[in-house]
C-alpha cells in the first residue's frame, strides 16, 4: 500500500460481500484486521497503526476452501477457514472490527507454493509471547533487537513465510514487524474490506 491508513479511513471502506470477493481471492493474498478487542486495541496503539492483525490465504481449490495461515494468541501457528472470521469467530458471532484483503502484486506461483510449505512445515509452532514484551520495550525504551526463533506474533509468520519465498518485507526501524509495516509495503493493492 506503501500509505498509512486511520481507522476512520478504513471504516469508510465499502465492505464488500466475501461471496462476490471471494472468486477473486487467491493463495498468497493477505488478510488483515482491525479489531475492537482488548489485545488488538494494544497492539493499534503501540504500532501507531488501524492494523491488529495480518495473516495470509490460500485458496485450495481441490476442496473449494480458503484458508488462512495465522499465528494467534491461544494456539500458536494454524490453518482455519477465513469464513471463520465472518461467521464464527468467537462463541457463533462474526469477528468483532474491520477485515480486508490485500494482493502482493509481485508475487509468482513458484513463490506461493514455497511460502505455502514453509508455512505448513510451522504448523502448531508456539506463539511468541515473549515478543510481544520485547516489541513493547523496543518502543518504550528503545532497547532490544530482533531475534529469529521458531515462535511467531502473527506478523512475523508472514514475514519468514514471504522470506522463504523471495519476498522480504521491510522491518521498521525499532527493530520489529508488525501488520502496519507488511501493509506499507508498496506492492501491496487493497483488493477489498469484507468485514
């Protein structure tokens, strides 16, 4: 997108039906949210962003399903139906704030399918608490650096499975990333906001 974005901004979006964006979606596309939780209201306001949230799709046509690689709170790195955040996130209710799709443009088949293993192969890897601390004290204080581990806030899923394919999004310059940083990458088109 390479602009930043204001919630306003983004709440004034058009929400789109997902089954008419839906036949447009396609693997390596990525997901991003702004959401009215606790932890994603954090998040908002330590990154200076509207984003909480990034993850990446993959439309498995064999099945008819799109799904969307994530690193959560609860359960670490998994795969879950993106129809999820529409219907059922939390107790039968749809995702609580502002979901959209987002296409790198720069990206091959050859890229997809080598991201897409990578982020298989990391399927139930623990989520990095302990990044959220640092990403807090790199802020604040100004101290920390980055480290690469095999646990991942959602942000850094992204960015080693797009690392392992070619792609590297840019860090920001305290040493993190986050979903506002992967979001300002300027091959990055907004395809639509569902939610």
């Amino acid at each position: 997108m390479a602009a930043h974005i204001e919630k306003s901004d983004l709440e004034a979006l058009p929400v789109l039906s997902y089954q008419a964006l839906r036949p447009q979606i396609r693997s390596g596309d990525l997901l991003f949210t702004s959401g009215d939780y606790l932890v994603s209201k954090a998040i908002q306001t330590m990154t200076g962003s509207a984003w909480s949230h990034v993850g990446i799709v993959f439309h498995i046509e064999a099945i008819d399903r799109i799904l969307l690689l994530e690193s959560v709170e609860d359960m670490g790195v998994r795969f879950a139906p993106l129809s999820k955040y529409l219907k059922n996130y939390e107790n039968g209710k749809p995702y609580k704030g502002r979901v959209a799709i987002a296409r790198c443009d720069d990206i091959t088949p050859d890229m997809v399918r080598t991201l897409s293993v990578f982020g298989v192969d990391e399927l139930t890897r623990p989520y990095d608490t302990d990044e959220i601390a640092n990403v807090l004290a790199r802020i604040t204080l100004g101290k920390g650096k980055r480290k690469r581990d095999r646990e991942y806030i959602c942000s850094e899923l992204v960015y080693e499975c797009f690392a392992h394919a070619g792609k590297e999004f840019r860090y920001n310059r305290k040493g993190f990333i986050s979903p506002q940083d992967i979001w300002l990458d300027d091959r990055l088109s907004l395809l639509g906001r569902i939610l």
